[in-house]
C-alpha cells in the first residue's frame, strides 16, 4: 500500500509532463496551419495588389478621358476600383491577424517547452519532493495559464473584437450610401478611417501588453520607460521613474517577471486608486533588484490580498506576491484608506 501511495506524485508529474508535451504538439500543429495561411494570404496579397495596380492604370485613364467614355465604364471601373481595395486591406489585415496569432503560439509553445524541460527534471526527485511539486507548482503553473487565457480573451473580446465589429459595420453602410448619398458615404468612410486606426491603435497596445518586443531587444529599463510614458499618455496620472544602480541586462525571465510586476502594479494604481501622482523607483543592484511603487490614491486596507476575492485590487495583489515568491523575492504593501500605498518588491538577480 505505501508504495502505491508513494508512486501516486510520480505519476501526477508524468502525466501532467505528457499532457504539456500533447499540447505543445497540438500548438506546432496550430502553427503549421497559421504559416500555411500565411503563405496562401501573402500570394493573394501579391495577386489583389496586381490587380489594384492594373486597376489604378485604369483609372488614371478614365480621369485623362472623362469627356469621351461611357459613363457605365466608368461607374463599373470605380466600383471595381473601390472592391480591389477593399478586398486588399481585408487581406492584408488578415496577414497581420495570422502574424500576430502565430507569435502567441509560438511563445506559448516556447511556455510549454520550457515547462516540459522543468518537469523532465524533477524526474530524479525524492517521492516527498515529488509530492511537494505536483500539489503546488503544476497547480501554480496551470492556473497561470487560464489566467493568461482569460486575459488574452477579455482583452480581445473587449477591444480589438469589438473595434473590428463596427469597422464591418460601417463599411456595409458606407457601400449603401455610395449610390444614395455620397456626401453621407464620404462622411462614413471618414469614420470608417477612424475606427480603424482606433482599433490599430487597440492591437499594438495589446501585443505590446502581451509581451513588450523591446522588452527582448533593449532589456526592462527601456521598456519599463516605454510602458509609463503609454500609462501617463492615456489615464493623465503623473508618473516619474527613477533608476539606480547598475543599468544591465538580467536573466530573461527575470526582466520578464519584473516588468510584469511593475505593470501590475500599475495597472492597480490607474484602475483603483483614482491616484494622480505615482512614483517608481527600480535599484539594481548585484544581488536583488528592489522596486517601489507609491501613489497618493484613495489607498486601501492591505488584508484584502489574503481575501478570497479573486477581483480588485486585493486580487491583483494577491497574484502578484505569488508570481514574486515563486522565485524567492519579497513583497511588502503599505496602505491605509484614503492614504495612498506603497508597493515593494525584491527580486534575485540570479538563482
């Protein structure tokens, strides 16, 4: 009996290695199909931009010609025209959808690789310390994950998703109104524009939300910079960075964990605290890197992170601590209603 109940850990890590390792097939299959599309979308592209070329000569010709051709040709060419360009910037940001959702995966898959190598490794454990990892870090690990996925989902669903919804929707009303009223399809076509640059605006936001890409090229100082000056830009807080220490590049996910905290953290102070002043403060130095966050908002009572609230600024919070404690940092929050708060956190610069 003791042997099948030691045995029982070893078997969770294994299954749960199998079914990361089932999943990450799964995803390079997905990624397959995304670079597939990809290809296929690109020669379509190459073929409608052809084709708005061959178009555009057109009507350059018909503009040099208006006295002399038909009028039905040249109705017929600028609806051709219109539909060339229309179907070209369709397909175009669809090549941009597919490049956007191929990196996803790709970092997904980079996520479950790196997972399945850890699990590999606890292979050699002692049955305790077996046990110890499949009740608490494969239980961390997928509750992160449907963490992520929920809001990768309610970011889509609320922005972009949205955006590209009435941007369908205007543009049926704007092909309406072209035979109706071209003083009211020219004024939709307007907002059309704008609706697109708006939802544009939404999707860089986002990937940059999902993973900053300078955050892999210029390292966290630059990206953290990045980051208030967009915070600063959209909610009007007023927010100064002060770095000291040595500026250096640190362990991948060791920047990632901080820049994450740090956007967090913020992400509290603008949605909760109704702050107008937040001050940071990253000092690096050889073994930890201490990171403070203060805010002159309405604050709060800090036993809200051991709440059982999964929402707020207590939830937030809450998560936050977790991801720092999982590789040996701390974290002390400082607050009292209606006094602002204070938000500290170390984390090992090796380990």
């Amino acid at each position: 009996m003791a042997e099948t109940e030691g045995s029982k850990p070893t078997n969770a890590i294994e299954d749960f290695i199998a079914t990361t390792k089932q999943e990450l097939e799964k995803v390079h299959s997905q990624i397959d199909e995304i670079n597939l599309l990809i290809e296929q979308s690109q020669g379509e592209v190459e073929k409608l931009v052809e084709r708005n070329a061959s178009i555009t000569a057109e009507v350059h010709f018909l503009q040099s010609n208006f006295d002399t051709v038909p009028r039905d040709d040249i109705r017929s060419t600028y609806e051709a025209a219109q539909d060339a360009q229309q179907r070209l910037f369709t397909m175009r940001g669809q090549v941009e959808k597919l490049a956007s959702d191929k990196k996803i995966l790709e970092r997904f898959a980079e996520f479950l690789n790196r997972t399945a190598s850890i699990f590999d490794s606890t292979q050699g454990l002692t049955t305790s310390s077996a046990a110890i990892a499949s009740d608490s870090v494969i239980e961390q690990i997928i509750a992160a994950q449907e963490e992520e996925r929920r809001m990768i989902t309610r970011q889509i669903h609320d922005g972009p998703a949205q955006g590209l919804s009435n941007f369908i929707l205007q543009a049926e009303i704007a092909l309406r109104l072209l035979d109706i009223d071209q003083d009211k399809a020219r004024q939709e076509i307007a907002n059309l524009q704008q609706t697109a640059g708006a939802t544009f605006s939404q999707l860089r936001d986002f990937i940059f939300d999902l993973r900053p890409m300078m955050l892999d090229d210029l390292g966290l100082i630059p990206t953290i910079r990045r980051y208030v000056d967009a915070i600063q830009e959209k909610s009007g807080m007023s927010i100064s960075l002060v770095v000291t220490g040595s500026e250096r590049r640190l362990d991948s996910h060791r920047e990632v964990l901080i820049f994450r905290a740090v956007q967090d953290a913020l992400a509290n102070v603008r949605d909760f605290a109704q702050a107008t002043q937040t001050k940071i403060t990253v000092d690096i130095g050889e073994r930890l890197v201490r990171t403070t966050i203060e805010d002159n908002g309405s604050g709060f009572d800090p036993q809200t992170i051991n709440s059982n609230e999964d929402i707020g600024q207590g939830g937030g919070l809450r998560k936050l601590r977790d991801r720092i404690n999982m590789v040996g940092g701390t974290i002390d929050v400082q607050s009292n209603p209606g006094q602002g708060s204070r938000v500290i956190f170390a984390i090992p610069t090796t380990g």
